[in-house]
C-alpha cells in the first residue's frame, strides 16, 4: 500500500490560501467569492489570503502555476483551497516545481478539473481533499449544507436530500436564497465483500484526459490495495465515457488492485440542460448499470457502492484521498480515515 504522509488538522485561526487552480470564475462573480470567503472567517474562523491570479481574468498557466506554489511555500498557511474547477489544469502541472510541495505538504481543497492536482500531490505521497471548492460548497445558497461543514468524520453519512440545481450567479439576489432540494435515492451497494485501502480517484471526464497523456497516473504497484473513487462532471456525461475509462482501467489490471469502487451522485442538471426528476432518476440508473457491468466484466466481488455525497452535487462531502476508507458490507457502512 502507498505510504502518505500524515497532515495536521485545520483550527480555528489558522491561515489557508485561496487559488485560482483552474477557472477564472471567481473573476467573473467576486461577490460569489466574497460570500464564500466570509463564511470561512465567520463559521470555521480562519483567515485567508488571496494570491494575484485569484480574481485575474485570462491568467497564463505559467502565473497560475506561481501561485499554486508560493502558497504552498508560505510557512503561515495551513491549507489551500481552490476557488472552483474548470477544464484546463492537465496543461498548468509542468510548470510545477515538486520540490516545493515535497518541502511544504499541506492540504489542498478541490473537486472536479483539481483532480489533476490531486493526482499530482497524490504522486509524491501528499494526502488531498476531494472537495470544498470556495464558489460551489463554501457560498453555497443560503447557508453551508451541515454536512459539507462536518465532513471530517469517520463514518460517511448519507443524506436524505440532494440538490443538483444551481441558482443563476450573476444575480446577486440569488445568494441569500435556498437551494432546492430534492428527496435522495439510497445508496446503491453491490457486493458483499469488507474492504480496505487508500482512496485514490476524482473526476470522469478529467480521468479522460489524465489517461490520455499518461503522465501523471499512479504506477501500477502504488495502486496494489487501493479504493477507486469516480463521479461525473455534468448531467451529458455520455454513458461511453464512463464505459472508456473503467474498460482502461480493467485492461490495465487496475481491479485486481481496487479493493473497492465508490461512485459520486451523478449531477443531471444544468442550466442548459434542465430537466424533470423522472428524467433524473432515469439518467442516475443508467450511470450505476453502466459502472457496474464493465466493473464486473474484470472483478465480480468487489464492493461497488454508488451514490454517494461526493462531487458535482450538493451536499458535499471532501474525501481524503489518499487518506484510508474501510467497507463494511454486512452493515453496508463506510469509514474515512482524515
């Protein structure tokens, strides 16, 4: 099993780091930022600081990189998080010193196209979290879900309602006013086997091009016991993408080293794709048939557990990746090691 090395624990004062580790989005809506930087000095009182390319529209690769690092260099900051995704990240990691985060390891927050950094950190034995983005979980509607605020914790917790819909950001009205929230389905869990390891994964659609350029993927053996964590970005996450990434991973032999594969909640909505919650429900059930039956095309007893509160939904919980999870299948329960 890859060995990572243990990070502290974020308290009350310290200082994180606020990047813009992918999209320039927080240029567009500062007040968005705003919000979301207010709530973490008021409700989980810590300071942040912002770094040049933060609120910079356009900001070069090379500029956005700089600031990824000189976050992690600086001594007073115990944590960075990214304001939100995007798609272009792959491209910014060569201009990334390792020495640096190898010198300095502190947690770094984010989800969706920051797999890549994750991936990236995961690499050198520096553990992450897949999730907390500022834009998305810390100014989300019109409070934090209660969840997303307890997510350090050792049992995962399910939650009975869910919210995929986002409020249209460019009205500032829309910042005070809830989220709507829909009735969850249950988990889905496959598979009657217990099982441990470390969790490594992220994002489909950004695992395309991750596996495509082969650069900054695991080696094989660093995936001995390991558990594979996925979700999808949006509600067109074709059914074929899904199928190309786990037939790659399968052919590899990679599921005879999971030990267990964990699926986020599919987001199946977005602002120009809106569409009712039969639909909805129709779209998730075809994401689960489609993980499950290539997954088991390669191993048919792994835990596949899908579902979950992770990823592009809400509420939200940060998994700890390359922190350890354990499966327990006779009570269908999963705990996280943070």
């Amino acid at each position: 099993m890859k060995q990572f090395i243990t990070l502290p624990k974020l308290k009350p004062g310290d200082k994180v780091s606020i990047v813009a580790s992918s999209s320039d989005v927080a240029a567009v809506f500062p007040w968005v930022l705003d919000l979301g930087l207010s709530r973490l000095e008021k409700q989980l009182e810590l300071a942040s600081v912002e770094y040049p390319t933060t609120r910079q529209l356009d900001a070069s690769l090379e500029d956005r990189a700089r600031d990824i690092m000189a976050a992690f260099a600086d001594r007073e900051t115990k944590a960075v998080i990214s304001t939100i995704g995007g798609q272009d990240q792959i491209k910014l990691l060569k201009y990334l010193d390792k020495q640096v985060f190898l010198d300095n390891p502190k947690a770094f927050f984010g989800f969706s196209d920051n797999t890549h950094l994750g991936n990236y950190l995961w690499n050198l034995g520096i553990p992450s979290y897949y999730g907390g983005a500022i834009l998305t979980q810390f100014a989300f509607g019109d409070e934090i879900p209660h969840i997303t605020l307890e997510y350090i914790q050792y049992e995962l917790e399910y939650s009975k309602t869910y919210n995929d819909v986002t409020n249209d950001w460019a009205d500032k009205a829309n910042l005070d006013k809830p989220r709507l929230m829909e009735p969850n389905e249950p988990w889905s869990w496959d598979g009657d086997r217990d099982a441990e390891g470390v969790l490594w994964g992220g994002c489909l659609e950004s695992m395309v091009v991750q596996s495509a350029s082969q650069i900054y993927m695991p080696k094989d053996d660093e995936l001995e016991n390991t558990i594979l964590f996925l979700e999808s970005a949006d509600g067109e996450t074709k059914p074929w993408i899904a199928e190309y990434i786990l037939t790659g991973f399968g052919e590899r032999g990679w599921f005879d080293k999971f030990q267990a594969v964990l699926v986020g909640r599919p987001k199946a909505w977005e602002t120009y794709l809106q569409i009712d919650a039969s639909q909805k429900v129709k779209y998730r059930q075809e994401q689960r048939d489609i993980f499950l039956k290539i997954i088991r095309e390669y191993n048919s007893n792994i835990p596949v557990i899908q579902g979950l509160d992770f990823g592009h939904t809400d509420p939200q919980v940060a998994l700890p990746k390359g922190g350890k999870a354990r499966i327990d299948s006779t009570q269908q329960k999963i705990f996280l090691t943070y």
